[in-house]
C-alpha cells in the first residue's frame, strides 16, 4: 500500500512462469458482451498471450496490486499499407505503389471489476504506448464495439485517439449439413506463393495490407487461399499460376484465406435462456434428422466451441460478390469438417463483396469501431500526410493474426 492507504499498482511485463494462472483468472472475470444482452466468453487454451505471438513483435503488460493480478493489456507492431502513390512506369503508363508505415495495435485490454475506476486502464495503455514509440511506431489503433462507451470514452477523451473506420464483423453458423457450391463455380485452392503474388499485385494498395504477407501465409493457422471462377476456365489441375492468372484474368473472380482461430482460443457464448437452448438444440436435431431439408440450424455455442476466420477478402467484375458467396459455402464445409461453431469475417461497411457474405444478425457486429492515434514522425515509405485524417476507402484488410 502507498501513502494513506492508496494501492500502489505496478506495470510490468507478462512472465508466463508467474502471470499464467492470474491472467486466465481477471479473463474469466471479463466476459464480453453489454449488460442484459448475450455476453461472449473467450478462453485462450492456456496461452494468455497466443493472441499477438504470431506478430512481428508483440508485448503484453499486467498490472498488479501487491501479488494479484488486476489487469493486463496485449500490443503488436507490424508495417502496413496507410495508402497509395502513383508514378509514371518505364511504359508511361500510372503504375500505383502501397505506401506503408509502422503500427501499432492494442488488443485484450482487461481490468478486474473490483477494481475498475482507480486508473489502472491508464497506467496499463500508457506502458504499452511507451513500448511503441520506442521501437519508432507511427500510429496506434484498436477495436471497439461501437456502444462500448467506456472503452470509446477512455481512448477518445483520455488519450486522444480518434474514430476511424467502422468496418462489420459478419458470422455466420455452421449447420449440420453441408453447403452446395454453383454448378458454375470451380474453387481453386493456392499454394502460398501463388497466393502471396496475387495479394500482392492485387491487394497491398488496401488499407492495413500487412507487409509480411507472406509470413501469414505460410503459417501454420492459415489453412489457405482460396480462388472462385466461372466453371470451364480452369481447375486446380489446369491452373496455370498466379502470373498468368493476373495477366489474363477472367470477368469476374473473387479470393479468400481461412485462418484457424480454434487452434488458438475458443468462444462460449453465456446468459442464454433455457428457452432459447432448447430452441437451438430442437433446430439441431432437425438439421441432423432432416439433412434434406437444410434447415438453418445454431449451432452449439453455450459449450466452447472454435471459429475459422475469413481474410483477404476479395475479388473483380459483376459477379464477384456470386463468387464471395460460394467461397463462403466452401469455407463452411471446411470448418464443418474440423469442427468449428462459426465462421467469421469482417469487411469496410461500404465493400460491395460483403453483399456477398452470408451471415446471422443476431451473432454479427454491424459496426466494429476502429480508433487511430498518431504517436510520432512521418516514418512511412513516402507521403501520405497525416494518416489520421483520411477518408474510408471501400476495402480494408483485417489482419488474422489481431481478429
């Protein structure tokens, strides 16, 4: 204890060794979820910090009161596309290059409930704030549900962060029963390189495109990269390669990667009704009984359960969104196989593939807020001017390793 009876609280850095069992505990302790409605739980399968380890660098601090635990915070630095540029090619003709610049990302901010309001939210976002200026970060950003209004309040008015962007987090179940792909759609899956050139050619002037694309892709969590055409342009045995694929595409095509979550934390939603338990089971054993039917089912999600995520959504031509959609059944199926609960993604509010994206209201988040703060001088590969201040693009790419 301090002066007069004041708890002192200390910042340090994690110490797995020590921190393990104390950090799982303040987790528990922090469901997700406003008060009244269905709250998420999530359980990192005993790795508090599985979270941000597969990011270039990544730190994450705990508070402490005496010997207990009563806080704690993740952050990751990585460098990402902030915009474009356009020069004149050998050819005259505009070629557009990514502009990239360090940032940083600020996730898993947790306090105790008993000991909220005494500043440890503070002493925790400016630690890790502190870390990030000294390794030359740029601009900081995190995730926030919309009506979160501690968490807006606190970034906004305590340390000057700024609303952003506000991109949809869309889930969907996963049934008992497995999705039919259009007859006239192939699926193509990638090898990392191939994936790795058409991300790259097609992708990295988005917004928050990582430049270590290539590190994600050839991750162990990444089950793939999957391509939709037109049935009859190709297949996987006929495939002729990402460079040919890019210098003769057809009208319409759309990609994605899967990224396994479950391998990494589980979700459990808590505060349902036993009437609505009943009302899932019932449409469960429908769905096994009735597979013929396909009958939208929910899926076990009051035990923990696993998701697969959705990233480098993308894709060209009128019919792009029709081939979103078959990609998504596609993903569906393969998370039924390995057992997942539900399959997420999360897309700008104005990208037009999202048309394309099944999803159930009642799990999906319409309006994940992202707010942005810059720390420090111009680092980035040119000149964007003050990031900041940009406006929305259409895309946004929405690293797997920080969902």
């Amino acid at each position: 204890m301090g002066e007069e009876g004041v708890a002192v609280v200390v910042v340090r850095e994690f110490d797995p060794n020590k921190d393990r069992l104390g950090v799982e505990y303040v987790e528990r302790r922090c469901e997700v979820g406003p008060s009244g409605k269905l709250s998420i739980f999530t359980d990192l399968l005993g790795d508090p910090i599985c979270r941000v380890r597969n990011s270039p660098a990544f730190l994450m601090l705990v508070a402490l009161i005496g010997d207990e635990i009563v806080g704690m915070v993740r952050g990751c630095i990585k460098t990402v596309t902030c915009g474009k540029k356009h020069i004149r090619s050998s050819s005259d003709q505009p070629k557009t290059l990514p502009i990239y610049t360090k940032v940083a990302y600020i996730l898993g901010l947790r306090v105790s409930p008993s000991h909220r309001r005494k500043g440890i939210a503070i002493k925790l976002v400016r630690g890790v704030e502190e870390w990030f200026r000294e390794n030359g970060v740029e601009y900081s950003y995190i995730a926030t549900e919309n009506d979160n209004q501690a968490s807006v309040k606190l970034f906004i008015d305590k340390f000057g962060y700024s609303k952003f962007r506000s991109p949809s987090i869309l889930v969907n179940p996963v049934f008992a029963h497995r999705l039919r792909i259009p007859d006239e759609v192939t699926i193509v899956q990638l090898s990392p390189s191939d994936s790795e050139k058409l991300y790259r050619r097609r992708f990295s002037t988005i917004e928050f495109f990582p430049r270590d694309i290539d590190s994600v892709l050839t991750n162990k969590l990444n089950l793939g990269t999957f391509l939709a055409v037109p049935r009859g342009t190709y297949d996987s045995e006929s495939w002729p390669g990402s460079d040919r694929f890019l210098s003769d595409s057809p009208e319409s095509w759309a990609a994605v990667s899967v990224w396994n979550c479950k391998d990494m934390w589980t979700l459990e939603v808590r505060g349902a009704s036993r009437v609505k338990r009943t009302f899932a089971k019932t449409t469960r054993l429908l769905d096994r009984a009735l597979p013929f039917l396909r009958l939208p089912s929910v899926p076990e999600v009051f035990r923990p359960f696993g998701l697969h995520f959705l990233y480098g959504l993308g894709g060209e031509g009128p019919r792009a969104a029709k081939m979103v959609k078959a990609l998504c059944s596609y993903a569906h199926n393969l998370a039924k196989e390995r057992g997942c609960g539900v399959v997420a993604t999360e897309v700008a509010s104005r990208d037009p593939l999202r048309l394309g994206v099944p999803h159930w209201k009642m799990l999906s988040c319409a309006e994940d807020l992202w707010c942005i703060k810059r720390l420090g001088e111009d680092y980035s590969d040119g000149s964007v001017g003050d990031w900041t201040k940009s406006s929305p693009a259409m895309s946004i790419f929405v690293d797997p390793r920080e969902f």
